[in-house]
C-alpha cells in the first residue's frame, strides 16, 4: 500500500467527533458549571448566624467561661491575638 493510499484511507473527522477532544474540554467544564451550582445554592441559602449568648455569672463568682465553652474560647483568643 503506498503511502497516498494510506492517506486516503483515513477520513478526517470533524472537530466534534474526536473523542479526546470532549474529554479535554468536557472535564474543566462540567467543574465550572458545578461551581456556578454551588455559587448559586450558597447565595439562596447562607449559613444561619449564630449568636452567642453570654454566659451569666452566678453572684460571687468571677465571669469564667463554662468548660463547655472553653475550646471556643481559647480559639477565638488565639485568632485575636495572633497567637501571642
């Protein structure tokens, strides 16, 4: 078989047909169309904000945080402080 033998064999394709072409295009794009999804459903439905309430000290006793609050407590004085 000479070589324009062989080059008349193959057909080109159009640019649609190529398979590889979907997957090196398809991929990045269904993950921009996700991210939109996601973009939209945080902005309908954002996270409630929760208040803290404050802790009332008992009549004696210093203002000292319960031990269920003291994780919370020693994180949000860390992000204050910087971690001084």
């Amino acid at each position: 078989m000479s070589e324009t033998q062989a080059q008349s064999s193959q057909v080109q394709r159009p640019w649609w047909r190529e398979y590889m072409m979907w997957l090196v295009v398809g991929g990045p794009s269904v993950v921009v169309v996700a991210s939109f999804v996601t973009l939209g459903l945080a902005i309908t439905h954002p996270d409630p904000v929760i208040e803290v309430v404050p802790v009332q000290a008992s009549a004696g006793s210093d203002a000292a945080p319960s031990s269920a609050q003291t994780p919370a407590m020693k994180a949000r004085n860390h992000a204050a402080t910087g971690g001084r």
